[in-house]
C-alpha cells in the first residue's frame, strides 16, 4: 500500500506560512489569506465536484459567513478570527442543513442553477436590508486573535497564520473524510446512482452530508474574507463570486486536498497582476489562464505534480 | 423447505397493459428458480416489484414473513435481496478493483465501520477480512482477477456481466435475481458465466431467481421454472414438466423449442 504523504505536506505548507510570512511585504500576506478563504471554498466544491455536482451558489455560503463575522464584530464586538470562523461555518452549516434536503433531489443543471437562484436570494435580501448595510455593505472592526490585538504591522501576519492552520487543518480533515466509505461513494455517485443505490447505500444521504461540508468550508471562507477585507457586501452573494469559485475548483482539479489552496493563490496572483497591467480587461486574462488550464490540464493544475511523481 | 419469499396476489399494471395479474409464487429457501416467458410476459416487472424499483397496485411481497412492498430498494438491499442488471450497472470510471472496494465500502458504511473516526482498517460485516482483502477473494472467484485494474468500460461483455453479478456478493447477499444473466452474451460464453455463478450460489447458500430466454441454460441449471404469460403464472414446477407443457410450449417457448425439435427430426 501507498504510504499516505499527504499529512506531511499539508505540514510542510503550514509551516512555511509560519516560517516564510514574516519576509512576506503586506500585500503578498493579504493575498495569501485570501487565498486561504478562497481555498475553503473551493475545497468544499471539490467534494461535490467529484460526485458529479456543479454547485454555482457556494457564494451564498460564503456571504452567510461573511455576515455572520460580521454580525458578531458589530453586535458583540467579538473580533477574534477563530471564533468569527467557527460561527460563520456554523451558520453556513445549519442553513445547509435546512436547504440540502430540497438540492440533494436534484441534479445536474437544476442542482447548478437551484443552487445559484439561492445565492441570488439572499444577495436580493442584503441589497434590500438598510439593517445589514444594503449595497453599501459594513465594515467591521480589525481582528483579534484570542483575545490579543496584534499591532498594526502583525495583524496581517497573524491573521494568515490563523487562515492557514483553519484552511490546512480543514484540508486535512477532508483528506480523512475522502477515505472513509462515504467519502469514496463520491465517484460511485457520479458513475451510477443506481448501482449505489441497489447496494444498500442512499445517495440522496450522500449528497447532503457532501453538500453541508461544502457549505461550512464557505461559511468559513466568508468569515475569513470578511475579517480579513475588514468589509462585507452583498456582492459576496453575487453569482460571480460563485463563478470566481468554480474557476478556482477547475483551476485546482479535483485530485487533492491541497490544490484549491494552490488554485486559489494562482488565482489571487493572476488576478492582481492582469488587474495591475491592466485594469479594464483584466478579465480576458483570466479566461485566457482558464482556457488555458482546460486545454492543456484538463485534470487541473494538481496533475502537473501528479504527473511528475509518476514519471 | 421453508418459504423464504413470496408475492401474494400481486397486481400491476401500466396503463392498458397488465404486468402482472394475481401473481402468486412462494420461493423456497436455497432454491434455484428460472423465470421465463415471452418479452412483455411481466419477469422483469415480477423482479422490479421484488426488490423495491416498482410498488404493486394491490398485493404484497413477503420475505421471511415480513411484508417488505413498500420498502426502498436499499432498504431491501440491506435485508439481503440483492439482483444484477440486464445491462449491467457498473462504476465506469473505476476499474475492477474499485468497483469492488466501492461495494464492500458500502458495506462497511451501512455497518457504521470504517468512519471518521476508525484507525484500523476494520473488517467488511460477514466477511469477517478488511475490503482490500475480500475484494481480492471476489475477484478471484469470479475468474475476474485478471482484469483487476481494467476501466470496466473497456470490458468484454461477458465479463461486465460476471462483475455486475460479482458486486452483490460484497452483500453476502440472501436472495439472488438476475436479470437476463446470458443477455448479450456469445453462446460459447454463456455456460461458462452460469456454471459459475451458480457454484459460488450454491457455496453461500444463496437462494437464485432468474430471468432467462435460453431454454438450454434454464433446464440445466434451474430446479423450478415459472412460466409468465400476459402477466400471469400459467405454469410452475420442474424443469422438464414446465418445459414441456403444452401452454407454455404454444405461448412461451414454441418457436424456440419447435425449430430445435424439426433441426433434430431433420438430422
């Protein structure tokens, strides 16, 4: 049997972030984190990708997270990143919850679009809410980690060593769950729900454990963004959002835990770059990037490594 | 012998066509019973109806007593009634081994083993091995292990059938039907997939109901043959008596047993 390297280098990254952020400039730390929330995201759509499910409205989980971050800074002046995180993914979590039992009926196209009408709803709901800042969206207070404020030069350090152990952490934790018999249905669902169905299994179960991970991996994100941006606006709900996270997960590929953190700082850079070269088409860079990975890597960047392992 | 299965007045119908009309057949436990009957006769509806994919109009179907009718098909999957497809349901992306470990592994799910929080590598319920192990037993026994690590799309038929048939054995399963097991499979194959088949049955004390249109396969291997005609029972016993019928020989097998007999009058 294959000796699992995964944990050692989900290791090895968290400990470059620890090691290599403080010679990082602030910008390139923002970046990172974001990275990290973005990551999250992804993470989650990358379960639900390898069950043959396009989810194009994980931006409303990543929004409920945001808000929830949101709410907790303002309401309860609660500033601590980790707490913000766990309150978004559990927010993220229960609507999830509620919600999958009508999305895991349905697939393909419909579970996309259901999936982005949702998103779109509750983007309606914040635009239209004077009480949670309408288009304007808020700010929210500069984070805290346990209790301490970093000074102003360390917060961006501090805060992406706390997106990296919740992102790495996370990404272990789907990295277990991946090996465990629900975990691996994932292909057997895309394949044949019939034969999973005639072997005792429900796949209607399946999908909605995969679906409420999904969702507290983004609620997660959102409340790392948020934290991190410092502001939240319903354009965190928007379908673009959502786009920007599905051109993450295929950016990535589904082959490991790691790569949507990857796919997502390539992301982050790709973006930053073309936006700063130039700023009204730096849209077509992207495309160009995504068709690139897609005729060239159609397994997604992660194959690039997986290749050479093999070779 | 003891019933271990049984449709009680069982009726269907689609529409117009009636599927099955006060169906009543009690299956013995380790028996091995041959459907047949012209296509439309109502076999496959009979399985449907069995393991759960179609609910009766009226009737019931009973498993060791218990009316199991309005059960979910996985529901009637995990009490051990299992059945292979006439176009076999397999895993597509996945190889041979895989297809396997992805039965077993549902299994070990349906069991509560091998979750979030197991370290080892827990035993596959009846099995009493981990699924790496059980699978290779599997394969091996089915004459599979040779295409272990082959995408089963590339599969010959006949193989693609023994796999799907293989699968159900990660349940260890009671009850056996096959759908049409030979369908789409060379005359020179087809023996070889039911001597099979039918010895690893027999080993587990499996309890086999299937569907066939060759008259040669059902005669050897089944011990009672239920004849349907129009979505009735209009025959049921031994072989050799159902076979020779005068009703089933007009509506079920005549031209396939007829055209045998004058090739052998004219030899």
């Amino acid at each position: 049997m294959k000796r699992d390297r995964m944990p050692s280098l989900l290791g090895a990254t968290l400990a470059a972030v620890i090691v290599g952020g403080p010679l990082l400039p602030q910008w390139a730390l923002f970046i990172l984190t974001i990275a990290f929330a973005q990551g999250l995201v992804a993470l989650g759509l990358m379960l639900l990708l390898r069950a043959g499910l396009v989810s194009f409205g994980q931006a409303l989980y990543y929004c409920i997270g945001a808000y929830t971050a949101g709410g907790l800074a303002r309401a309860f002046n609660v500033g601590d990143v980790f707490l913000q995180m766990i309150a978004g993914a559990a927010t993220a979590a229960l609507a999830a919850f509620i919600l999958g039992f009508l999305l895991a009926r349905y697939r393909g196209i419909f579970f996309g679009l259901l999936s982005l009408a949702l998103s779109m709803i509750l983007y309606g709901l914040i635009v239209k809410s004077e009480a949670l800042g309408s288009t304007d969206g808020l700010n929210i207070a500069q984070s805290t980690l346990f209790g301490v404020r970093p000074a102003a030069d360390w917060v961006r350090y501090a805060v992406a060593v706390a997106a990296a152990f919740a992102g790495i952490g996370a990404a272990y934790l789907v990295h277990r769950f991946l090996g465990t018999p629900l975990g691996r249905l994932a292909p057997a669902i895309k394949d044949n729900e019939i034969r999973v169905e005639y072997m005792g299994a429900s796949v209607r179960h399946a999908i909605h454990v995969k679906y409420v991970i999904a969702a507290t991996l983004a609620g997660m994100g959102g409340a790392l963004a948020a934290t991190t941006v410092g502001h939240i606006d319903p354009e965190m709900a928007y379908w673009t959002t959502s786009g920007e996270f599905i051109f993450i997960a295929i950016l990535a590929g589904t082959g490991s835990v790691l790569a949507p953190f990857l796919g997502a700082l390539l992301f982050g850079a790709i973006h930053t770059l073309a936006y700063d070269l130039s700023p009204h088409t730096w849209q077509m860079s992207l495309g160009t990037a995504l068709l690139l990975v897609i005729v060239f890597l159609p397994e997604g960047l992660w194959s690039l490594f997986a290749r050479r392992r093999t070779a | 012998m003891s019933t271990l299965l049984a449709a009680c007045g069982v009726n269907k119908s689609f529409g117009a066509v009636t599927a099955a009309a006060d169906i009543n057949a009690a299956i013995e436990a380790d028996s091995v019973v041959g459907l047949i009957g012209a296509n439309g006769a109502g076999k496959t509806t009979f399985i449907n109806m069995i393991t759960g994919y179609l609910k009766p109009d009226s009737g019931d179907i009973r498993y060791e007593g218990r009316d199991i009718t309005a059960l979910a098909p996985r529901d009637i999957t995990r009490l051990g009634i299992l059945r292979s497809f006439q176009i076999p349901q397999l895993y597509g992306s996945l190889s041979v081994y895989e297809n396997m470990l992805t039965a077993l592994g549902i299994m070990l799910h349906n069991a509560g083993r091998g979750g979030f929080f197991s370290r080892s590598r827990p035993h596959v319920p009846g099995h009493d091995a981990p699924a790496e192990e059980v699978a290779e037993r599997i394969l091996e026994r089915f004459g599979l292990a040779e295409y272990r690590e082959k995408n089963t799309q590339v599969l010959p038929g006949g193989v693609r059938k023994l796999l799907d048939i293989a699968l159900t054995m990660a349940a260890r399963p009671r009850v056996l039907l096959l759908d049409e097991p030979t369908s789409g499979v060379s005359a020179e194959e087809k023996f070889g997939i039911m001597e099979m088949v039918m010895k690893a049955m027999k080993a587990e004390g499996v309890t086999v109901i299937f569907v066939e249109h060759d008259m040669e396969v059902v005669s050897r291997f089944s011990e009672r043959v239920l004849a349907f005609y129009d979505g009735r029972i209009i025959a049921d016993g031994r072989p050799e008596a159902v076979l020779g019928d005068p009703d089933v020989r007009r509506y079920v097998v005549g031209g396939e047993l007829r055209r045998r007999d004058e090739q052998a009058a004219r030899a």
